[in-house]
C-alpha cells in the first residue's frame, strides 16, 4: 500500500488512517458517462475498496470526446459503458473490487443496488434519476455528492441525509423536459467535466475519511468560458415541509404501475421502454427470429436491430432504446410489432 498510495498518505488529512479508511469504503456511482468516467477513475486510484458502478446504456462515437475512459474499440463494440469501464478501471488497480451494473436505476432496483454503501456519487443526466438517488439516501442515510455539467457550466454539492438539505429542499420540483439544456442540446466542453468531477471527488473523500468539518457547505456553480464562478449559501435551505427528507415521503421509490415505462431521451432522438416487472431476454433467440427482417449486430450484452429508418438496441434485462424518434407512441408501436408484449 505504501508505494502505490505514498503522495496520498503523504498529504496530511487523508494520512495512513485516511488511507485506510479508503479502503474500507463502499461507494456507488449512478451514471458511467463524462462525470462517471472521471469519478470512478479518481474512486479507483485513490483506493477505495468497492465501487459499484451503474450505467444503463453504451457507448457510441460522440461520447468519446468527454468520456475519458473509452476507445474507439469500445464504440465500434457497442459495449455497455459499464463494462468497458469495468474494463479499463480493472487495469488501473485490480486491488479494488469493481461492480458492473448494466440497468437502468428504477424505483424497482434502486434501493437494492444504493442501500448497502457508504457514499453515493451523482453523474446522472436527468433530474428524476436524481430524486430516486435522493428518496434512497434519504431513506437509508447514505451520503452523497450532487453533481451536474453541461456546456461550458457545472454545479455540485455534497448532501448529507438529516444534516444538510436535500435535493428536494434545494429543488422541489424538476425542470420540465426541453426547459433546461442538455449535452446532446447544449453541447458540452471536456474541461467542465473533469473540474466538477474533482470536486464532487474532493467532497467523497472527505466524507470518507471522516473530514466533515472540511466539507463545502455552499451550492457551487461554475461557468467556466466566460470565467463565472458562484458560491449559494445552502446551509439553512433545508425544509421541514420537505416531502423527502422533511415529512419522509419517498414517493420516486413507488413502482410505476404501469405495462411498462416509456421515456423520450431528451435530446437523443431515442425513447426508452423498460419493462415493468424484471425479466431476461434470450438474445441469441430473439436475434435469429429478427434477422430476417433487417440487419442484426449482436454481442454478449446487447442486441442492434436496424430496421428502415429506426435502430432497436435491445439489453437481456428487456429494457429497448428505439433510436430514430422521440415519439413514445411510435416507440412503443415499433416495440410491439418487433419485440412484442
């Protein structure tokens, strides 16, 4: 331990006592994408001992501008960007114990997947994954670092269940599809990504480490071509009418009810069905039945159909991403005459 972590434990507040307690930690990351990227190469080299790393989808081209740990061969692939992270972070320090998780986190598997670690890390790209971090950490009294980028502009702030104000009390309601810009909308510059991500890191480690006294206890903002930086006292934000932390109602935990969720990506052209009870799709059967009808890649993860103008990407889990629209109605058409019920 001492070769490879000596400059850590050199610096004073993690020391050898912070070190160790690195290495006890369990940390989940939700989103594997820019932010995800560098977070979990920070978690990894620094030595913290379990990182569950949560991504639903793959990666493509246009990722890898940001998103530091992919290659081209893992696109031209179309590999879960779970798995090609777990991949490449293995070969970075194969003392950490790697989780891949390949979902989408639901209301269904939330607290399964976040409820049994120390600190959760934010490197989502939509509110309503937010909330369901939050209604868990809230519930289970985990930690967790915020954090958001976007364009040239970034924010973050580290939460603390019953100490600091929740995601709902800084946010009470989510910003409606379309009103706020995204990167497939906005477009997004590599340096963003890694500044927010160190600080959302800074925040984990010491949270970690025990260094509490330490932490930002402000709503940071960034934009950072026009050289803007904003510093939102947050510390008296919290609200006892809370519906999360302050009346203790977790309702993004409550299963949708429906046959299944339909969700347009904003930006992407793509809407994603999940199904609505947990399942497994035989691929190799569903690939053989689907060839006759258009061009079929398939590999252990995932299956592309491509069929007219629209790409069904297919995971065992039966979650769909139907590129090509953002019509849910269309979607959901294509879903069932391809894939059925």
């Amino acid at each position: 331990m001492d070769t490879r972590y000596s400059r850590q434990i050199l610096f004073h507040p993690i020391g050898r006592s912070g070190q160790e307690k690195l290495g006890q930690s369990r940390v989940a990351i939700v989103g594997m994408g820019a932010l995800g990227t560098v977070l979990s190469n920070h978690m990894v080299r620094a030595g913290v001992g379990f990182v569950r790393i949560i991504d639903r989808d793959f990666v493509e081209p246009s990722n890898l501008q940001r998103q530091m740990l992919y290659d081209e061969s893992d696109a031209a692939e179309h590999l879960p960007k779970a798995i090609a992270a777990h991949a490449k972070l293995t070969k970075i320090n194969s003392a950490v114990t790697i989780e891949p998780i390949v979902a989408d986190l639901t209301a269904y598997n939330a607290e399964e997947l976040l409820a049994d670690v120390d600190l959760v890390l934010d490197a989502t790209d939509n509110f309503q994954v937010r909330y369901l971090v939050n209604d868990v950490c809230v519930k289970h009294s985990i930690p967790w670092v915020y954090g958001g980028a976007v364009s040239a502009t970034g924010t973050f702030t580290a939460i603390r269940p019953g100490i600091t104000p929740c995601l709902r009390c800084l946010f009470p309601e989510a910003p409606n599809p379309g009103e706020m810009p995204t990167c497939d909308t906005a477009g997004v510059i590599g340096p963003i990504i890694h500044i927010v991500a160190s600080y959302q890191a800074t925040e984990a480690f010491k949270l970690l480490v025990g260094a509490i006294d330490e932490l930002n206890p402000n709503l940071e903002h960034f934009e950072i071509w026009h050289n803007r930086h904003q510093q939102i006292k947050v510390v008296n934000a919290r609200r006892d009418d809370c519906p999360t932390c302050g009346e203790k109602q977790f309702s993004f935990l409550q299963p949708d009810t429906q046959d299944g969720q339909a969700v347009s990506l904003c930006g992407r052209d793509t809407v994603q069905i999940s199904p609505a009870a947990a399942m497994t799709l035989d691929l190799h059967a569903l690939a053989t039945r689907l060839s006759p009808l258009g061009q079929v890649e398939q590999n252990k993860f995932l299956l592309r159909f491509r069929v007219d103008t629209y790409t069904l990407v297919i995971f065992p889990d039966g979650r769909v991403l139907v590129q090509g629209t953002d019509d849910v109605s269309l979607a959901r058409s294509l879903h069932a005459k391809y894939i059925g019920a």
